[in-house]
C-alpha cells in the first residue's frame, strides 16, 4: 500500500513540474473615463457639506501628483479682518465725603437704616475694542474671463459619524496562567457619506461630467480595562482616499498591475526560455522562443495542448508588447488547438487594450493642437 502511494506521489510530482503557469507582472495604463486632452488646466473649486475640505485636498494632491494638467486651486480665500469698535463702559470710583457724609454713614452703620450716602460715584468712559474675524472671497485667479481651456470641477460631500462601546465582562489569563476577572470593551465606529462630484466647461458652464457617489467605512477596536479611543478622524480619510481614487480615473490615466499566465511544459524548454525573456523586458526574443516551441512541438507531433500553449504564450507577448493584432490571430490559432474558453476572452481583452492604445494616441495629437 505504501508502495503504491509513493508512485502515485512520484506520478502527480511530474505532471506537476511538467506542466504549469508562471505570471509576470505587468504593468498597464488606461485612459480616462473623460477625454481631457483639450483642458490644459483643471480649476478645482471648494466642496460644500461637513466633509467638503477634507475630499478638497485629496483631490487637490492626487490631480496634482498626475502632472496631467496644471491645478488651479479655487476654493475661497479666508482673509482676517481687524475692526474696531467703540463701547462705552459705566463703572464706579471713590469719592471724598465730606463731614456730613460720614457722618450719615456712621449713624446708618449704628441704627441699621440705609441713609443713602455711598462711597463711591458713577463714572462713563469710551473704550475702544479691536476684533478679529474671518471673510470668505473669491480667488481672482478663478475669474471665468480668465479661465482659458479649464475645466471646473466642484460638488459636495457630506458625512456622518457613529460609533458605540460594548463591555464584556469575562475571566483573563495572567503570566502565571492564573485567571481573573476582567472587562473587554470594544469600540465599533461608521462613518458614511455621499456626495457628487461636477465637471463642467469654464466659460459655456457646460456640464461635461456628474459623478455621484457613497461611501461606508467602518473599524472596530478591541482593548482590556478601558473603552478604545474615537479614531473618527482615521475612518474618514479612509473613505475620503477610496472616492478620490475612484473619481481620479475618471479624468486621468491610470494604471494597475496585471499578472500575466504564461504557460510552461517540460517537453518544451522553449517556452521557459521565452518567459525569461518576458520578466527582461525583451518581447522580440521572447516571441522568437515561442515561435521556436510551436514549430517543435508541430514536427514533433506533440499534443495539440502543448501547441496551444505555444500560441497562448506568443499571443500575450504580442499583446504586452502592442502588437495587437498579432495577438489576436494568435489567440485564434491557439483555439484550433484547444477550444478553451481562455482564448477568447484574451482576445476580447486584447481588442479592449487595442482600443485603449488608439485612445491615449488619437488625446496626445488632440493635446498638441491644444499647445
């Protein structure tokens, strides 16, 4: 019985190495959600609501950070204001009695009755008070008139936070593995929020984009003996970076990362050799190698499968290297091999980056003209 188990083992071991997918990452760029390319700079406005600061300078970094467009920051300019005021302030000082009066006020000390003498009288005087206080204006350099292929972008966002505190009373274990009573409180907070975000023409006020959005994060802490602190604050930004980061790709590239399933056979080193290829950056002896694997694998009267992995692994080089419609047809005789689902959903992903190739060319002759 052991016997039998170690050659099976030994069996799945070989198919195993014989056959399996090594990915390599790669890097790829998408256009934006909006053509931007006639916009030489974006005019970013204040937010209102109760969050509307905060989404601001998010935005305000992360369009900046594109280097796409120029960034003019249009949110209102608090300047302080010093007035002064003039008050007038009633007090009293001391006064000199007279011999009479002292008199009053020592019979009205013994008998108790008020005789109406003070030792003091009323006295009015104008202070003059300086105060501080805050206006709001325009920011000259957001003047419609001024705004030449700008793009407005404003909106609103508004948030609300929650948070409550659940105690638990239960036994802990010290160091020496002895148990007493102790409390566990935990702290579980909400923040939600919601908002739209606008773009529209400078000068026509043409809407050219509304994106509305929501928003919920939340985090809970545990800790022993007192209540976690309120991180209101922390969740916030958090749901602050998710709608910026959304939004960002709506007018600038961007770009994420692919991890590309090449395929490798032990009976075609080719293939390996090729993806070596692959992870240097070098697509023309990459594709040579794979090449050089399906024609083995025809003469040799390999498996179809092996020539299709042959063709698999030349169609993503074609792909990644934006030799599109190489891919394609690679991908389609690849299918005559192994009618795996696989290759055409490549294909439709490689149409898909075809298109978005065309894209970023047909925006950067649109931005040349604009210059």
């Amino acid at each position: 019985m052991k016997a039998n188990l170690v050659i099976v083992t030994a069996l799945l071991t070989i198919l195993l190495s014989g056959c399996s997918t090594t990915k390599v990452a790669v890097q790829v760029k998408h256009p934006s959600e909006i053509d931007m390319s006639s916009y030489s700079q974006v005019a970013l406005m204040g937010f209102e609501g109760n969050y509307g600061e905060e989404l601001h300078g998010y935005l305000k970094s992360k369009l900046a950070s594109s280097n796409e467009f120029k960034i003019i920051d249009c949110k209102p300019i608090k300047r302080a204001v010093e007035t002064t005021e003039t008050v007038t302030v009633e007090s009293k000082v001391s006064k000199k009695l007279s011999d009479l009066e002292k008199g009053a006020l020592i019979l009205g000390a013994l008998t108790g009755k008020d005789l109406g003498v003070t030792m003091t009288k009323p006295k009015t005087e104008t202070r003059e008070i300086k105060k501080i206080h805050y206006v709001s204006e325009d920011n000259p350099a957001c003047d419609t008139d001024k705004l030449v292929n700008t793009a407005i972008i404003s909106g609103s966002y508004t948030g609300k936070y929650s948070t409550k505190v659940e105690v638990t009373e239960l036994y802990c274990t010290d160091k020496d593995d002895k148990k007493y009573p102790c409390s566990i409180y935990r702290r579980d907070s909400t923040v939600t929020t919601s908002g739209y975000i606008d773009i529209r023409e400078a000068g026509t006020n043409q809407l050219i984009s509304s994106k509305p959005f929501s928003e919920t994060c939340k985090e809970s802490m545990t800790l022993r003996h007192k209540a976690p602190p309120s991180r209101e604050e922390h969740i916030r930004n958090k749901c602050s970076i998710k709608i910026t980061s959304r939004f960002s790709k709506t007018v600038t590239p961007w770009t994420e990362t692919v991890q590309v399933p090449y395929k490798t056979d032990g009976d075609v080193p080719e293939l390996e050799q090729g993806i070596n290829y692959v992870k240097l950056g070098n697509y023309n002896k990459a594709i040579s190698k794979f090449d050089s694997a399906i024609i083995k694998a025809k003469n040799t009267s390999m498996k179809p499968d092996i020539i299709a992995k042959g063709y698999w692994n030349i169609g993503l080089a074609y792909q990644y290297s934006k030799k599109f419609d190489l891919a394609m047809a690679s991908f389609d005789q690849g299918f005559t091999y192994d009618d795996d689902n696989k290759f055409i959903r490549e294909k439709a992903t490689t149409l898909k980056l075809k298109n978005n190739h065309l894209e970023f060319i047909a925006r950067d002759k649109n931005t040349a003209i604009n210059k």
